[in-house]
C-alpha cells in the first residue's frame, strides 16, 4: 500500500539504477562512491529532460506555426463556414464557436486548478523520490546485494545463477525493446525527414516510443505519413517512404530484436509478448519492460527451485 501510489516511479529509478550502476563501479576507482552516485545522478537528469525538452519546443513551435498560418488568413474560415453551409444548410460562426469554446476551456481550467495543483505536487514528489531511489541504489548497491545474500534462504553459488539469469533478461529486455527500439524510430526519422515529413523529429520522438509496444510498432506514424505525402500530390516520395519503411526499417525489428531476444532473455517471443502487455496492465507504463522480467525471474526461481531440490535429495545440501 505504501509503494503502490508511486510504484511508477519506483520502477523508474530501479531501471535507471540498474543501466548506471556498471558506470558507478568505474567510477568509484576515481572518486568516493557519494560522488560517483552523485554524478550519474545529474546525468540522468540531463539525458532526460532535455530530450523532453526538445521534444516540448518542437510541438510547441508546431501549433505556434499551425495558429497562425490559420489565424493569418480569415479567407480559409469564409470558405470553411460556405462548404458547412452547402452541405448541412446550416449556417455557422466558427470564430465565435472558438471564442466560446476557449471561455468553456478556461472555466474547466479555473474550476480544476486545485486539482491540476495537486496532481503537479504528486508528480514532482515523484520525481523527487525517483532521484533519491538512484542515489542510494547507487551508492549503496553492494550493501543491498551483500545483504540479499545474507537474508535469502539459498546457497550462494545458487543465488549467484539465480541474479546472473534475471539479469540475463533485463539485458535482453533493455536491448530488445529499449535500444532496438531507438535505432528502429530514429531509422524511421530518417526515413520522413528525407521526404519532406513536416515536424520530423517530433514523429522521431513519437516511433521511438511506439516502437516499444508490440503489434503496434512505428506503422501508425509512417504510414500516416505516406497518406500524407499521397495527398500532397507527392505519390513518388509517398511510394519511396512506404518501401523505405517496409524494407529498411522493418529489418531492423525482424533482425536486431530476435537476436537481443535469443541472446540475452532466453524467453519464447510469446512469453515475452505476454509479459510485455500483461505488464503494462499491471504496473503501467513500466510494466512495458518489467513484465517480461517477472515472467522471466519466474522461470529462473522455478529452475533454481528445481535443482535445489534436486541438490537436497541427492544429499549434497544438508
């Protein structure tokens, strides 16, 4: 109950912690083990916010441009407003809808503040408590691990193989969905800046993540644009989007995923298919990667489970 409101977070700085902690054990041969924590700490608060940084400036600058291409031109809402009269007979004001419409938008927005205040502060606490989680994950891994293998009821040598296969799978997780994801939407980026795709590094950001949720993948973002470039009167750019897409950037899901998969998780496909949608149910957006390590820290504690007791009835544990 008291890890449930910010299990999201929790995750989060476990994950974190768990890609930085390689880059802690360098350090801490150059400097105290505070610092080093310290300083991974910092570097992740750069690497994520300005990504998102400047994923927020292209969107905005987008609907800036958007407006005003739109408000600069009053003849496009008298053309507008004759084709809904020509076809529903029904004359209508859409400046004045817009006018009404923002007054009804800033009512909801008056009457929601306090609500709007207080999910901001649960968020920030969050944040807040995500940084310290990494921190002391950091700083004091060795600790936790010493400790994991003073308190579990299992010989060493098997909680040893038992840590080496979960991490087996996070790897596999990490590389299969997280990495192959990247390079699959910034091939795809690639793909619509070199045809003309307005707001390309935006829709980069857009496949990247979509890229990490299976049966969904990059299609809805590329396809959309080869619609787009169809009706723009660009259909060569449109065909050499779609065969780009088709080719290029679905060899590196058909290649570099099942090679992150077979190498590392060691999981059938629809395991981790099932891990990956039954997670996002159960623990949200993180669940995207957790899931399969569950499913995969299962089959690892009933294979170590197994030969422990296979170790007890042959007599060799006492």
């Amino acid at each position: 109950m008291l890890i449930r409101p910010f299990l999201q977070y929790i995750l989060g700085a476990v994950l974190l912690a768990y890609v930085l902690y390689p880059l802690q054990i360098r350090l801490e041969t150059y400097v105290s083990p505070m610092l080093a924590a310290l300083s991974l700490v910092t570097l992740a608060v750069t690497g994520f916010v300005a990504p998102v940084v400047v994923v927020l400036a292209s969107i905005m600058e987008s609907a800036d441009r958007i407006l005003r291409e739109f408000g600069t031109d009053p003849v496009q809402l008298d053309i507008l407003e004759s084709r809904i009269k020509g076809l529903t007979g029904v004359e209508v004001d859409i400046a004045g809808e817009l006018v009404s419409s923002g007054r009804d938008i800033g009512t909801i927005i008056v009457e929601r503040s306090t609500q709007a205040f207080s999910t901001i502060t649960f968020h920030l606490i969050g944040i807040a408590l995500a940084l310290f989680l990494i921190y002391y994950l950091l700083k004091d891994g060795d600790d936790l691990v010493d400790w994991l293998h003073r308190t579990v009821p299992l010989p060493v040598d098997v909680q040893r193989d038992f840590y080496a296969e979960i991490d087996d799978v996070m790897l596999g997780v990490l590389f299969g969905h997280v990495f192959v994801a990247i390079v699959q939407g910034i091939v795809a980026g690639v793909g619509l800046a070199a045809t003309g795709v307005p707001n390309a590094m935006f829709w980069t950001a857009v496949m990247v993540v979509l890229a990490m949720v299976p049966l969904i993948g990059t299609i809805p973002v590329w396809g959309g644009a080869v619609i787009y470039l169809y009706a723009t009167d660009e259909p060569l750019l449109a065909v050499g989007l779609f065969l780009y897409s088709v080719i290029i950037v679905g060899l590196t899901d058909d290649y570099l995923r099942p090679f992150a998969v077979d190498r590392y998780a060691k999981l059938n496909p629809a395991v981790i298919l099932l891990g990956i949608l039954g997670g996002a149910y159960a623990f949200g957006v993180m669940g995207l990667l957790f899931g399969p390590v569950v499913l995969g820290a299962l089959k690892a504690a009933l294979r170590v489970g197994l030969d422990t007791w296979s170790q007890i009835d042959d007599g060799n544990i006492g």
